[in-house]
C-alpha cells in the first residue's frame, strides 16, 4: 500500500493542471509551477489574442496567477526523465495486467498487421500465423513517439482553430462597425433628402400662395368693377321702364337725349385672365438628383476688390482671395475696415441664385451673403438682425451658423466647397456641401429690405476660391 500511495503521489506532482496528463516536455516558470511545454505556450497564445492591445508580455499562473514572463520558461529534464519512467512503469504495470481472454495467457506481443495485443499462443494460432510480431516493450516506444506526434498536430490544430475563432471574432467587429457606418451614412443621406424636400415643399407652397393671392387680388378688381357696373345699367333700365310707363309727354320729353344716354352705355369687359397654375413642381427630379436641382439655379460670381479689406488680396480674374495682414491698400468708401471681409460683385434682388465657394482644408471662414447696406466701416456684429446669413468655421467654436445666439452644426462631413442656396422671394437662404449636395443649415425665412451680395470673411492661411459654374 505505501508503495501504490508512494506512486499515486508521484503521479499527481507529475501531472499537467492544464491537459490534466502526464507532463509531456515539462517546463517551470518562475513561480516554480510545472506544465507541458505545448499547453502553456497554448494557454499563453490564448490570453495573447484576448488581450488585444494591451500588454501581451506578462502572464499569470494558471494555478497560483503568480505573474511570469514568456523568457521565464525552462525545461526540466529531470522531471522528463522520471515522468518517462513513470510511464514505462505504468506500461508495464497495465501489460502484466492484461491477459489473454481466450487462452489466459500475458499479453506480452503486438501484433503490426491487426495492430492488436495477443499471447505466445495467439501468436501460433491460425488468425496471426505469418504476421508480424514484437515484444511489447519493443513496439510501445516507437507507437508512444507516434502518438505524442499526433497529439502534437492537434495541439497544433487547435492552436490553428483558437487563432481562426480570435480571427473570426475580429472580422465580426469589424462587419457590425461597417454596417453601422453604412447605416448612419443612409440615416444622414435621407435625413439631407427630407431636409431639402421640406424646404422646397415650403418653397414652392409659398409661390403657390403668393400666385393665388396676386389672381385672386385681380378677379376681386374684376368684380367689383362689374358689380358697379352692374348698377349703373340697373339705374339707366329703371329710368327708361319709368319713362315708357308715363304719359305721351313724359314719354316724348327729352326722348332723344334719353335715348343717347342709354345707347352710349357700354359694358367694359374686365381682362381675361389665364387660370392655368404657373407653380409647378416635379417631385421626382427633386429626389432623383439634388445636387443637379441646385446647380440648375446656379450663377456665376466674382469679387469686388472695392469692397476687400485694405489686408486682403484679390487674384486677377477675382475669383480668389487671400489675407496678407499688415498689407496696405488704397482706402476707399466702401471698403471693410474692422474685418477682413470681402462682397461679390453681383447682387440679387428676386428669384432664386445658388453659388459655390471652395474653402478647400483652410481652418477659418465665413461663408453666406448680407445686404448691400451693411455697415463696413465700424466693427459689427454679423446676425441676420444686421443684414448677414452666413456660416462660419473657426478655431474655438468650429462650425456654426451666424444667428443671435449662435447655432452649432454638427455636420457628418467636413465640406470642401459650400453652396448657398437664396430664395429672394420666400427669403430663405440655404446651405449645402458642394461634394455629396448634403444640407448643412436653413436661416428662418426674412424679409430682405434691399438687395443681397455674396460675403466672405477670410482667415490666416485659409484663401476662399469661387468657381466658376462650368467647373
């Protein structure tokens, strides 16, 4: 008993807490715990791919979490040694163990062709005669290499199969962050498509109204006129009835003159008018194309160097602008002289214009339109309520809309060109990435007193650029 107590003992020292075997190939780490070589360096590629990127250099003993390094690990070759003499023992041990179902004898041979155990008169039996045969402590030892291999190609196979799965897990992060992206991308185009089709809806329902005010307004005219006439005709009917009822005399006094008037009246018929609506509105060429829909209303601009401030230089065929600070300049009336803004040379005062400005990767700008009477001279405050809609990018508040307060815009993009839509009949001014025809911001609907002009306010190494509508 002590000695199977002495050997149970050995065994479980020798064991692998991992695999739960014998030790093949044993190794130590710092903390003086024991495994197998394949299931440590197995368990340390585990805990690599979970970490991700975190420090992958320490790990934690599977046993005690005591932490080691990978330069840690040594062979002991002592421990091989006695766990191959345990298995040899144990070999045996399970050999002498083993008989002959049928004939009662040790199962001391192996045979290669049935690749079964059998006993000296197995051997002589007509089942086996001629195979070929050996001791079993000569064939276990090259069987036992045969199958420490197989167990090193699983080992293998399931190094392959965690490193898959750890690669499969990545490749379905990595597909939910596509789909993801590609979902806000379509929320975002659609949300762009209602925000524009709910401006032009405005749009066009404030034009239906207006034609239908402006018709209506004539028709009324139309018929009060025949109303008054209708009147003046009742009063000369009712005179003649009068007449033709009295005696000879009253019939006869003044007939002719009677008789004039009434063949002088005349019947002023009022001006036809069309009642064919002029409004239209084709729903879906908005939806089809909305970069197309905009670039249809969209006119050429070029800057006015008479409106530049006295720092900023405008290029020959005024169409781009570039801040030089502490330049000198002409002074002139209608110069910006507290900013470095600068107007188109155009204004527009009805219909609707849409122009485009490449603000390119600059870091500041002010980009939108103002009246042709904002104040230059003095320094002031641009808002709608002192003749500005326009939208600014900066430093410290990056991009918002120049409304009182100011409005932050949270864009999915960072617009390269801006195009600005103005409605100077409903008195919308709109704006909307030059690239993927996305809105960016609507200013509430105004009244403009006067005309409008493209504005520009140009920051330090950030040149504004106006294309031309061909381009």
């Amino acid at each position: 008993m002590a000695s199977a107590s002495a050997s149970k003992k050995m065994r479980e020292e020798a064991t692998c807490s991992i695999c739960l075997h014998l030790m093949a190939e044993p190794v130590s780490i710092s903390c003086g715990h024991s495994y197998c070589q394949a299931c440590l360096l197995g368990f340390m590629s585990l805990k690599s791919s979970q970490r991700s990127q975190r420090d992958t250099k320490t790990f934690s003993c599977p046993q005690c979490r005591a932490p080691f390094r990978k330069g840690s690990l040594r062979p002991i070759k002592q421990l091989g040694s006695l766990i191959a003499a345990l298995r040899e023992q144990e070999q045996e041990l399970s050999c002498q163990e083993l008989s002959c179902q049928e004939h009662g004898e040790r199962l001391h041979l192996f045979c290669e062709d049935e690749g079964q155990l059998i006993c000296w008169r197995c051997e002589r039996d007509g089942r086996h005669k001629g195979h070929n045969t050996a001791l079993v402590e000569d064939a276990g030892p090259g069987y036992r290499e045969k199958l420490q291999e197989a167990v090193r190609k699983l080992r293998q196979l399931e190094e392959e199969c965690t490193n898959q799965k750890a690669f499969t897990a990545t490749q379905i992060a990595q597909w939910k962050e596509k789909i993801e992206a590609q979902r806000q991308k379509i929320q975002a185009d659609f949300h762009n498509l209602h925000s524009f089709l709910r401006e032009e809806e405005r749009s066009y329902l404030w034009r239906l109204e207006s034609e239908a005010q402006r018709t209506l307004q004539r028709l009324r005219v139309s018929e009060a006129d025949l109303g008054q006439q209708g009147q003046e005709l009742q009063s000369h009917i009712r005179e003649l009835e009068e007449r033709c009822q009295g005696s000879a005399q009253k019939v006869l006094q003044d007939v002719k003159g009677a008789l004039s008037r009434s063949q002088a009246v005349r019947l002023e018929t009022p001006e036809a008018l069309s009642l064919e609506i002029e409004t239209e509105c084709e729903v879906p060429e908005l939806y089809f194309d909305l970069r197309k829909r905009l670039r249809s209303h969209q006119v050429g601009v070029t800057l006015d160097p008479e409106t530049a401030h006295p720092e900023l230089i405008v290029s020959q065929d005024q169409r781009q602008v570039t801040w030089v600070p502490q330049r000198k300049a002409d002074s002139s009336p209608g110069r910006f002289m507290a900013s470095p803004c600068i107007l188109g040379l155009q204004s527009f005062a009805s219909g609707r214009r849409y122009f485009e400005v490449d603000v390119g990767e600059g870091t500041g700008w002010d980009v939108g339109v103002c009246l042709e009477s904002v104040q230059r001279l003095g320094g002031t405050t641009q808002r709608p309520e002192t003749g500005f809609w326009a939208l600014r990018l900066g430093a410290k508040d990056g991009y918002v809309a120049l409304t009182w307060p100011r409005t932050p815009l949270r864009l999915q993009e960072r617009p390269l060109v801006v195009g600005v839509l103005l409605d100077c009949e409903v008195g919308l001014v709109s704006f909307y990435s030059g690239t993927s025809g996305s809105h960016m911001f609507t200013f509430p609907r105004a009244a403009f007193p006067d005309a409008l002009r493209p504005y520009l306010q140009v920051y330090p190494y950030s040149p504004l650029f106006l294309p031309s509508p061909d381009e």
